[in-house]
RNA sequence: CCGCCCUUAGCUCAGACUGGUAGAGCAGUCGACUGUAGAUCGACUUGUCCCCCGUUCAAAUCGGGGAGGGCGGACCA
C-alpha cells in the first residue's frame, strides 16, 4: 500500500488531497494530531480515529494526541480534577489498543491553552468569527443542552490547537469538518498557515444502521465490554443481507468489519459448523461483503467472527483497564 | 430592570379551567417467526408530575415563594 493510501484509506473526506499527496511525498518528521475530550472509557468512536492514528505512524507521521481538558470542561464535563483523572486512563487505553508509544505525543490541553499568546490569539479569533460560524461548527459536538458561551469559544480553541501544537494535518471524524474548515479559513487571518485534515466517517448505528441521525446515544462497543458483552451486542446488531439496506440505511455489521476489523487483521477467518459449509477466509473486506451480499456468508456466522476480532481488539485495553482500577 | 410562556415516563407531549395520588405515541424489555438483526404479530414494563411552603378530608391540578429554560420590552449611559 503506497503513501498516501494508507494516509487516506476508509476516510471520509480528505481535504484537500493535493495538500495530503503532498503529505504522502515526504512523510517522515510531519505531525498529525487528534484531539479527545478525556473520557474514562474509549469507545468504537474512539478507536476509529485511533485506527487513521495507526495508519498515520505506520506511515512515519508522529502523532500528538491532545487530552483536551480544557475542552472537556468548557463543554460541561466536570471539574478539572475530575477530567485529568480521566486523561490518564485514556492516555492508557490508547497505548493499550495499539498506538505506538515513541511516536505518540500525549498532552494536555492545559498544558499550553492558558498562556497568555494563546489567549490573546483566541481573541483575535473571537473577534474575526461570527456567533452564528462558531455555533455552527460547535452543533454537533455539543450535547442538546443549553449553548452557552463556552461553546462558542470550545471550536476556536480547536483551531488554535492546529497552531500551537504545530501539526502538519488534522484528524477527526466528519463530526469535526466545520471546526476544521472554520480553522482552515481563519488561522491565515492570524497569520498562520492552513492545515489539511482527514475525516473518518460516523459510523451507523449498531442497533437500527441508521446513519447521520443522532450521534452516541445508540449501543455502543467500549472498552469495559467483556466478551459476552460484545457477543450480545453484536448479534443483536442490525444485519441485513446486503451492503446496501435500503434507504438511508447502511449494513453496520460490514462497517465494523470494513473500519475495525480489516484495517487491523491482515486475514479473517469466519468459523463455521460443517453443517452450513465449515470455515472461510478473508483477506480483505471487499470479499466479505460480496459473500454476505451473494449468501454464501450468513449474517449470523458473520456476527460470530466480528464479536470475536473486536474481542481481540478490545481486550488489551479492558485489561488495562483492570490494572488501572486494582481489580 | 420589567413582562409573558414553558417544566409530567428514556423522548415528544396530553391531563390543569370544572382537585379524588396519571395517560398517549415513540422508545425499551420479553416471547413467536426467520440459521442473525430488522420488519410483522403477541405480551409486558416505565414516573421524586422541577423544588419548598400553604389551602383542603384529598393537590400534577388551587394560592404563595424559589430554581432552570425560552421569548419580548426597556435602558443605550
């Protein structure tokens, strides 16, 4: 796989790709960078960003992961204290599942976004955006509450982020492009260079496929699910028999398997009873889905396989986990 | 600073005028049917009625106070 495929393989949107190609010709040294509001838990939603990450390292980017706490509190999670705490168990759980700890950089939003250059460039950014931009970029991360001014100021901070932790590109689920694009239009403003991104999709609902609808709230795999867990979770998944479900509906069975499972496993093996026909193997996802597709593979079996890789995936992290709280 | 409206199940809301400790839709749970799930049937569950005080035999409902949310007016020094 060359460069820039790997920089850009299952996103959603690349933007721009000249800005990524150009990436891709010379990857070493260049910085990425996510940023997460700490969560004491990490979920798929985490993970598949995660994944870009690993793509990102594998290419030879460094990686900086922001611990956003100052975020995290400006969107009404807690105290402070209460954040860090959290920071760390997730710093954990990353490593654990699988990002590469010498090209990792972990910090914290605090660490910088109080000092005084930074603050005094989040105003000029206050005062080149509009209420109307700000809340809009901020839509859909904030929850259904209240908008209060800290959210307006949340997404300005993102954008100064790209700056001040002097990353060559952005990483974020489509859920971010607003913040990005608000960032691309106006870091040059302050004087500052615009940065591409690359965004992963939002995956369907696990329960009903439902795609763009409302964010989190459905079923969601985590890294404190044990294994019967997943398996109830994932046989309760909504499969149809198709890629293709009709209308906005998407297969979020084959979405695992094609986001979570492929991108980590360089073969998959679906066990199956002599009875329905004994084992298949997969080298790639495209052969998995036009069997599902064409009926040779049965959802159910397929369901098996996938509880099964996310257990795989899942279960350096849950131990972890189990360290981190003396268990 | 003044005024108006809203707050009842996980969600959207009805019930309030004419007091008798609460309902619908959706969601959820469980079964049947499919070698998965969904769809479709069948059954079931769900509540500090925002908080406090008062009136009353009895308050989601009436009165007073408070909190949170939405909106409007005024001020424009």
């Amino acid at each position: 796989m060359d460069t820039y495929e790997l920089l850009t393989r299952n996103a959603a949107e690349v933007v721009t790709e000249e800005e990524v190609e150009a990436l891709a010709e010379d990857p070493d040294g260049k910085r990425a960078y996510v940023g997460y509001e700490p969560s004491g838990v990490l979920h798929l939603g985490h993970l598949l960003t995660a994944n870009k990450l690993i793509d990102l390292q594998d290419a030879g980017l460094d990686v900086v992961v922001l611990l956003a706490d100052v975020h995290a509190y400006l969107n009404g999670k807690g105290s402070f204290e209460e954040i860090r705490d959290t920071a760390d168990q997730m710093k954990e759980q990353f490593l654990a599942y699988g990002l590469d700890e010498e090209s990792t950089d972990f910090v914290l939003g605090s660490d910088y976004q109080l000092d005084d250059d930074y603050e005094l460039d989040l105003h000029e950014l206050e005062l080149a955006t509009s209420l109307n931009r700000a809340q809009r970029a901020m839509a859909e991360i904030q929850g259904g509450e209240t908008a209060k001014v800290s959210h307006v100021v949340y997404p300005l901070m993102q954008a100064l982020d790209i700056e001040y932790l002097d990353v060559d590109v952005a990483v974020g689920g489509m859920d971010q492009r607003k913040v990005h694009m608000l960032a691309r239009e106006e870091l040059p403003s302050l004087g500052y260079e615009k940065r591409p991104a690359v965004h992963t999709p939002i995956l369907g609902d696990l329960e009903t496929g439902e795609g763009k609808m409302s964010s989190s709230e459905g079923i969601t795999i985590s890294m404190e699910d044990s294994t019967e867990d997943l398996q109830e979770k994932v046989n309760s998944a909504f499969c149809p028999r198709t890629r293709d479900p009709e209308g906005d509906l998407v297969n979020p069975v084959l979405e695992l398997f094609q986001y979570h499972v492929f991108p980590r496993f360089e073969e998959v093996v679906v066990e199956r009873p002599d009875e329905y026909g004994g084992n298949l193997e997969y080298d790639d996802y495209e052969a998995l889905a036009a069997d599902l597709e064409s009926g040779e593979l049965h959802p159910a079996d397929a369901k098996g396989a996938l509880a099964d890789y996310l257990d795989d995936l899942i279960a350096p992290g849950r131990e972890r986990l189990r360290e981190i709280r003396g268990e």
